[in-house]
C-alpha cells in the first residue's frame, strides 16, 4: 500500500498571509504536502493565480529532500494548456505538476489564447515533458470522464512517459466548499484493483465525513481544501485525517 498523504489544499487558505499559512500548514499542523490549485479561466470558471505566487510560498516552505517528502508542492494545473506553464512551474519550485486529461487532448477547443502555439498534446508527451523538467507528472480526470481513458495510459511501458500519480476529482473543479460525489468513487477502485501501489488522490468535499468512503476505495492522497482551513484547528483536523487513513 502507498504511503498515506494528506495535502491540504491553499485554495481555502487566508491569501493575505499565504506564506504563514503554508508554513504552519506544513510545520505546526503536520501536513505532508501542499495542494496548489491553479486556475485560469478558461478551464474552469475561475480564476485563482500563477507562478509567481508558487515562486513566494516555496520560500516559506522548505522543499522536500525525497522525491515525495514533506513540503512536496502538488500544483494542480486546471488551465486550458497544460504544457504551456510547465517550465515557469519547474522555475517556480513545483514537485509535482498535476494536468488535466480533458485539458491535453483538448486544448484548442478548451480555449487556447489567441496567438498562442500549444496544440493537442498527448498526455504521454506531457508526461514525458513534465518528467523532462525533473518534475513528477499527475494526470488528472473530471467527474465526467470515464476512468477506462488511464488504462493506456498507465499501461506504457515507456517509464518517462508513465504518470507518477492519477487524481480523481470528486467534484466539478473550479471551486472550493463543494459537495463530495461518492458517484466518482468506482473509478478509485478500480485503478487501485490494477495499480496496488499507484499514487491516487481524490480532490473535492474531502473531510472527516468522507474520507473513510475514499480510504476504502483505495484512495491514499487527500486532498482536503476547506475542511482543513475552515476549522478551528487545522492540526486536529489533519491528525483524524490521517487515522482514518492509515486505517
Ligand atoms: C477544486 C479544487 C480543490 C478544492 C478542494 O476545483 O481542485 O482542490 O480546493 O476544496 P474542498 O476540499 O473545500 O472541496
Ligand atoms: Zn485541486
């Protein structure tokens, strides 16, 4: 089994003190890793922020000595054109850049900037383009893409070209503070009944009332937004996180 990761997603964070709250986040309340999410607009219906606020936290928080220590910045890229930013992410201290399936096999019609050249990307490119850039890759999918879109994925036997971790979200992306879909659980299942040791995490409506239902599936990085900053006591929060997890 994986090692057990809880990472707290900033999105939730005060933003007027951002680099304290990643600092605690990671140092006094006992999180592994930070999830970072970026937004642009296009992707999703929001808009959050970009690599020069990665460049100020990672100064805050020291960066891991292991491949997936403490302090490992998880960047969640819900942008229209994945490969676009992956270089200004890699410069900005990013461990692990986590792109949209949706995003990369689609990025025209997803609303590509104008006068920009990013085209379709294949995500085994991406992947290899993120590995390249000495970053972990994560391949993410929206509650509405079916999960048989991994298995070749996954199935390369090309290693550079193999993601590091699937991210299954658990809601539409594009906000915080919404309700977690069991619906999408079937689909954690059934990667982790293939992939025993695979990194999965699950995003969206993770706390204290859903997390065993996640833990079960076979999910074992959490992601978990207002549940986390929204409480009076974020350490506590984290620890019974991590207890259901670890089981
Ligand atoms: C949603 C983001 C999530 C979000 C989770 O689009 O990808 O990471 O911050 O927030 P909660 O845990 O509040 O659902
Ligand atoms: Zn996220």
């Amino acid at each position: 089994i994986p090692t057990p990761i809880i990472a707290p997603s900033i999105l939730s964070a005060d933003f007027a003190r951002l680099g304290a709250e990643c600092s605690e986040t990671i140092e006094r309340h006992g999180a592994d890793w930070l999830h970072i999410d970026i937004m642009d607009g296009h992707f999703v219906p929001n808009i959050t922020f970009g690599a020069p606020v990665v460049t100020a936290i990672r100064s805050h928080v020291e960066r891991p000595s292991n491949k997936k220590g403490r302090g490992t910045f998880d960047c969640h890229l819900m942008v229209a054109e994945p490969k676009r930013w992956v270089k200004d992410f890699q410069a900005a201290g990013c461990d692990l850049y986590c792109f949209h399936y949706e995003a990369a096999i689609n990025s025209t019609a997803a609303g590509s900037p104008a006068g920009t050249t990013d085209r379709r990307t294949s995500p085994r490119e991406l992947i290899r383009f993120i590995h390249e850039h000495s970053m972990q890759a994560g391949i993410a999918l929206k509650p509405e893409t079916p999960v048989d879109v991994l298995w070749e994925i996954l199935e390369n036997e090309v290693e550079e070209e193999r993601p590091d971790m699937v991210l299954i979200m658990t809601v539409n992306p594009g906000f915080g503070g919404q309700t977690f879909m069991a619906s999408e659980l079937p689909k954690v299942r059934a990667v982790r009944d293939r992939y025993p040791t695979l990194d999965i995490e699950v995003d969206g409506g993770l706390g204290p009332k859903t997390i065993g239902q996640a833990a079960d599936a076979g999910a074992n990085v959490i992601v978990a937004g207002s549940a986390v900053f929204g409480a009076q006591d974020p350490g506590e929060v984290i620890r019974g996180l991590r207890e259901v997890l670890v089981g």
